[in-house]
C-alpha cells in the first residue's frame, strides 16, 4: 500500500469514526478533531485544560470521550476547583491511534513504570506537544490513557491519567494538586528528603510559626479534611498539616494549606477582571455613561469583591448599578469643568487564603477611568 492510499484511507476512516471497525483504523496517528468542553470565558484569561488520549482507535473515541468528560466532572467536583471551575475553559483533543491501549505505536508514548515505579504513568511530552498544537493562554494539558490499570503522575509539565482505572476520578484529583498547586505527596511512603512544597515540613509547628514558615498562618484552623491543623509527623520524618488530606489519600479533601496553594497558583496566571467598559485607557469618559467591570467569575454563587471610589473615597451607593458591577457616572454629581478618577477594585475575599500579602498583590485588580467635562 502507498503511504498516499494510506493517508486516504485513514482519512476515510477518521470520516467514519464511531461507525469503522477497529481493524480499518489508520495507521498513522491523527488528530481528528478539536472540541471546547467547557468555555468559562476569553482563553486568555482562563486556564485552558486540554484533554488528550493515547491509545484509542477511531472505534474506541466514544470511551475517550466519556472519560474526558469524567475527568473534568471529577475534578470540578472537589474544592477548592469545584468554586473556581469558572477560571478553567476545557478542550479535548481527539488523537485516534493505530492500536488500541499502549503500546510501542502509541502516538503520546505513554508507559507505565517510568523512575521506576510501577504505577508512575509517564508521557512522551515533546509528542504530547506536537499534537496539542500551541497554547493560547495558561494551559495545563492531562493525557489519559486507555487503560483500567491503576496510575498517574502530576508535577511540572503534563499530567497523566490511566482513564480506565476503578478511582481514574479520585487519582486526577490529587495529580492536579501536585500540577496545579505544586503540591507533594503526604503520604508515608513518599520520599523523606523533598520538602520543598508548601504543604511539607522539616519543621515542627512551634519551628515553623517562629520562622514564619509554610503553612504557619493556618496552625489551630479547624480543616475540613476533619481535625484541626497542625504538624504531624510521617514515617519519612517529614511534617504534613493534617492527619489526613487528598495528598495522602485518595478520595479524601484538600486541606487549607493546600486549597491556599491551589488558589494562589491560580491567581499567578489570571487576572481578577475580565473585562471593563468603556475601555480605561481610551481617554476621559463624559459624564451620564455608566462604568462597568467584569470580574472572574466563581461558581456556588460566591463572587468576587468589586469596590467603587472617586476621587479615592467611597462612591455614592446612589450611583452604583447592576448590581455593584457598574457606575452611573451621571449620578456623581459632578459640576462643570469638574473631573474626577473613578477606580474599581476588585479583589477575593476568599478565606481560603490568609497570606494577605499575595492577596494585595494578586487576587485584586483595578479599573480607572478620568470622568469629566472637557
Ligand atoms: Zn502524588
């Protein structure tokens, strides 16, 4: 057969997926379509999650779909992701592969036992590039692969997921704690010496709130993992802030040091405002136009803080609209030949964080605008 006919072919099958037998599958890899899961907003201020599978044939895409959909369901059902789901657009990629489950021809090279564990899941990640194609803003990508083995593995660069496995929702939900919010392991048997994540110590808790240190702001906190936190030791000699936690086990919750870290590693990479209208830096704004500001979105009915001043005091409630959102300009009174700064400021109150400096400085934005006469 030419690589010509063999292109047409698989074209043809790509054509029929759903409805092709599995022995007509191509024999190349292909990326046969992309599809927006979920749009939260503009991609450039969301995280865009992709979704891609490794070893399912054009007759196999319906199981990758379900799982994709499963996998972002599971994720988003866990706090803190289930409140800011709204920060995240998800895509899926369809990659048909030339056989079904991994193996030597799977076009994402994804294996397991990779350093030497045997449920480590690892990914070929310049493949994994190559067929996600170019990110438009933040993006973290997880590969699942078709397989019902136990495994994954998160951490820099993509996270990985055996999609067919019994607690496939349970093991992304603590595989995007490590990639999202650089979080380690709590468990006993993880390695001793790596304490370099927010929510392990070497330090006991008087050690730590002497130094200021990792998750000092929150010892004492009643945690709705149960308990209370503090600084309990592991059998690697390591210190984690709750007895038990997502870190440690699967299905369990995050705990507050690490919904912190989690947040905070959000708000590195957006902004709280979505939009503002007019434009601010598009010039002095005539009075009697109404201001308004578009902040992140959060699921649950909780919502980002929006402050209005002019003239850096309290704006007259008289003039908000849409519910704190806007600012009827008209409203302010302002006499001829009269100008004022009008600034929006919208910030998370959330008290998942306590670390109020990195509130001030990235969980809050603002929008100013010169209105007047001229
Ligand atoms: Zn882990």
């Amino acid at each position: 057969m030419s690589r010509r006919l063999a292109t047409v072919l698989s074209v043809l099958a790509v054509l029929l997926a759903g409805c092709t037998p599995a022995s007509a599958a191509p024999a190349r890899a292909a990326v046969v379509g992309t599809v927006t899961l979920v749009d939260n907003g503009p991609a450039a201020n969301r995280i865009t999650l992709v979704l891609i599978g490794d070893g399912y044939t054009a007759g196999d895409l319906p199981r990758f779909r379900a799982q994709a959909a499963a996998t972002w369901r599971a994720l988003s059902s866990v706090e803190p992701f289930r409140t800011y789901a709204p920060f995240f657009d998800v895509r899926r990629v369809d990659l048909v592969s030339p056989e079904s489950g991994l193996g030597p021809d799977s076009p994402l090279g994804m294996h397991f036992g990779c350093g030497g564990t045997p449920r480590l899941l690892c990914a070929d990640e310049a493949a994994v590039s190559h067929y996600v194609g170019p990110a438009v803003g933040p993006e973290y990508v997880i590969a699942l692969a078709d397989s019902t083995a136990y495994g994954g593995a998160g951490g820099s660069g993509v996270t990985t997921l055996s999609a067919g496995a019994k607690d496939a929702g349970s093991i992304i939900q603590h595989e995007m704690g490590h990639t999202v919010g650089g979080l380690g392991d709590e468990y006993d048997a993880a390695p001793g010496g790596q304490s370099d994540f927010p929510n392990l110590s070497t330090q006991d808790a008087s050690a730590m709130t002497s130094a200021h240190a990792k998750w000092w702001r929150w010892l004492g906190a009643a945690d709705p993992s149960g308990g209370v936190v503090g600084a309990y030791r592991s059998a690697n000699g390591l210190y984690r802030p709750t007895q038990n936690s997502i870190m440690r086990r699967l299905g369990g919750v995050y705990n507050l040091p690490c919904r912190e870290a989690v947040i905070e590693a959000l708000y590195r990479r957006l902004n709280s405002i979505d939009a503002a209208a007019p434009a601010p830096r598009a010039g002095p704004v005539a009075p009697g136009r109404t201001l308004t500001v578009t902040p992140l979105p959060l699921a649950g009915g909780r919502r980002l803080t929006v402050r209005w001043t002019v003239g850096g005091r309290p704006a007259p409630s008289a003039a908000l609209r849409d519910d704190g959102l806007g600012l009827d300009t008209g409203a302010l009174g302002l006499g001829p030949h009269c100008r004022a700064f009008v600034r929006a400021t919208v910030v998370d109150r959330t008290d998942w964080v306590r670390d109020e400096r990195f509130r001030q400085a990235r969980m809050r934005a603002s929008a100013v605008w010169l209105v007047g006469s001229f």
